[in-house]
C-alpha cells in the first residue's frame, strides 16, 4: 500500500534498516528490480547500438534508439544512474554496520522472524 511504501522511506530516511521479518525492504526491490530489470539491460542494447561492427546484424538496434547518437546518449545516462546506485548502496551498507553486513553476506543473516 501507499502508506507502507511512505513508512519504509520514512524509516531509510531515519536510518532504521529492520524490515519487520521480510529479507528486502521495499525500496531494496524496487532498487534491484530498476538495476537488473532495466538499467542493465538499457546498458547492455545501447552498447550494441552504438558499437559499430554491430549495426549490420541488427541494423533495427540502433533505428529503436533512434541512432547511434541517442543510444550513446541513453548508454551515458544508464552508466550514470548505476553509478548512483554503487554510491548509495555503499554509504547505506557503511550507515547500517558494514561488520554486521560482512557477517549476514557470508552466513545469509538470521532470520528475523
């Protein structure tokens, strides 16, 4: 609901990292799924747009980004927003305790329920 996805960034906001017995928060998924969902794969067709030993196999790549300039444009702005998410992802794992976070990578974590 609404008011449950406004909760969650309230408590990101204020630093609170529990998820009340789920394994992902749901800013976490929303986060993953844009980055493997869509900035991965928007990196991966551009790249192949803009490359040009590419274009005579699928000639159809580079018209759906509208040329090679817009897909080198589109690749740029995909690069930057996974660059944005490295750099947040970081400073969340280092605010939350990177000892702890080590810790739950190596082991799975416990369960909070």
């Amino acid at each position: 609901t609404a008011r449950a996805i406004w909760a969650d960034i309230v408590k990101h906001a204020k630093l609170d990292f529990t998820h009340q017995g789920a394994k992902y928060s749901f800013l976490q998924k929303l986060t993953y799924g844009i980055v493997l969902g869509i900035l991965l794969p928007v990196m991966i067709f551009t790249g192949l747009a803009i490359s040009p030993g590419f274009e005579p196999a699928a000639p159809w790549l580079v018209d759906i980004f509208g040329g090679r300039q817009s897909a080198r444009s589109i690749h740029f702005l995909a690069a930057w927003g996974l660059f944005a998410f490295f750099v947040v992802h970081i400073v969340l794992v280092l605010l939350s305790g990177p000892i702890k976070q080590m810790g739950d990578m190596i082991t799975g974590g416990i369960d909070e329920t």
